[in-house]
C-alpha cells in the first residue's frame, strides 16, 4: 500500500460553538442551521440526560449532568463559545454556576444560555415591557417571569400551554405559537416593546418574523436570542 501525504485545516480557520442540547430537545438544531446558514462556522452538539416532565427538580437536577456532557465534546477541540440550552434549566440553575460547571471541564471564551441571553437581548433592544409566551406549567412560569422581573425588566402580559412534557412540547405546531402569540400581543393593546417566546423546544424559527413584521413588536425565542448571544460573543454578526 502507498502511503500518501496529507495538509492539516489550520485550528483557527473558523469559529468553533459548542452546544449542550437537552436529551428531549428536538428542535434547536434545526433552528439553529437555520439561523447559522450562510455563516462558515462549525457547531458541535453533545447532549445532557433529561427527564421528560420540567420540573423544578428535573430542571435542577441538570446541574449534575452539565461538566459531564462537555466532557463528551471532542477531547482536543478548542471553542470560541459553549452555550447550554436549557431556558428553564438555566434559570433553576443559574447562568454563573453553569458557567462555572461548563468551563471546569472545558476552557472557553464564552459561556451563555438562553436565559442570560434573552436578558441581555431585552438590554440590547430598549425593550422594558415583555409579553412572555412558554409551554411550562404554571410554577415554572412563575418563577421564570419572577426572575426576568428581578433583573429591571416588567411582564405585564403572559401566557403558557401549561405542558410539562418536552417530548410534547417538541410537537406544538408553528402555527399554534404564531397564532397565540399574535393574540397575546392584541391583548396586550400597545402595552409590550417585545414577546419573549421561551424553550428551545418550541418550534418557532418560521414565524418570528411574521409576528414582527404583522406587530410592530419584536419577536424572539429561546433558540434566536442564544444564537445571537453565541455569535456576537465570537464575532459573527447575526440580528435579533
């Protein structure tokens, strides 16, 4: 047999992100080749066990698993910026213990999630007055409003399809989150700057700027606003 030489990619010819996806999460990464199609980055995926009810208890108890599922990225592989998406998840949580438990395993420039994200993306906007649309059960809900509430920000206008399974979540139809979300924002009457549609789970990519562009109001998701924070974070321009 002839052995043949071989030329290696220099490391750093493109941005590398990485993705810790909940185990029932059927939908970031679609969303995410969505978000990312015309951009020459690379993207790796390792995933974290999950029960299928959200809980406050099953979303906690992530924390156990979050240094161990970046341990499973590439041994070698170096990355620009590591987001755990997780929106739920990361509130129980808390954005700097994830941080704390991803970078333990794995040195990174950047560490995010969708709930930091989403805050910082309000911050970005102007945006003080948030409708917030979700698939959570109402303690989830509670909580989650509470804490955007804690950080400046007011939730005068909310509604949730109360589900506590994400394999269901994973199913809501575009169409169905488009058509409440449109009904929240009548409701609403002037009254929000935008609509925080929250869970990576829920299918929406489709109909975000629909909602914008038939509203006047800004419409984002937990998949949009982490993608946005993951890319400006390693500069890669991508709009909100």
């Amino acid at each position: 047999m002839k052995t043949i030489g071989y030329q290696l990619t220099p490391e750093n010819a493109q941005i590398h992100l990485g993705m810790i996806v909940l185990q029932s999460d059927v939908t970031i990464e679609d969303e995410f080749r969505r978000y990312f199609a015309d951009t020459d980055l690379s993207l790796l995926v390792s995933r974290i066990p999950f029960e299928d009810e959200v809980t406050e208890k099953t979303l906690g108890d992530m924390a156990h698993y979050i240094t161990q599922s970046t341990a499973l990225f590439p041994v070698a592989h170096t990355f620009d910026a590591v987001g755990y998406a997780c929106t739920s998840g990361a509130m129980q949580i808390g954005s700097d213990r994830i941080r704390q438990l991803i970078m333990k395993e794995r040195t990174c420039r950047y560490v995010s999630d969708p709930m930091r994200a989403a805050l910082l993306a309000f911050e970005s906007l102007g945006a003080k007055n948030i409708g917030y649309l979700a698939p959570y059960s109402t303690p989830v809900c509670k909580t989650m409003i509470e804490h955007i509430e804690s950080q400046g920000f007011s939730v005068p206008h909310s509604a949730s399809f109360d589900e506590e399974h994400d394999q269901v979540v994973g199913r809501i139809s575009p169409n169905t989150i488009y058509q409440t979300a449109i009904e929240l924002i009548v409701s609403a009457d002037g009254d929000i700057d935008a609509i925080f549609i929250a869970c990576t789970n829920m299918k929406c990519a489709t109909v975000l700027d629909r909602i914008t562009s038939e509203t006047g109001v800004t419409a984002l998701s937990s998949n949009k606003v982490l993608a946005w924070d993951l890319a400006r974070s390693a500069g890669v321009p991508l709009d909100l």
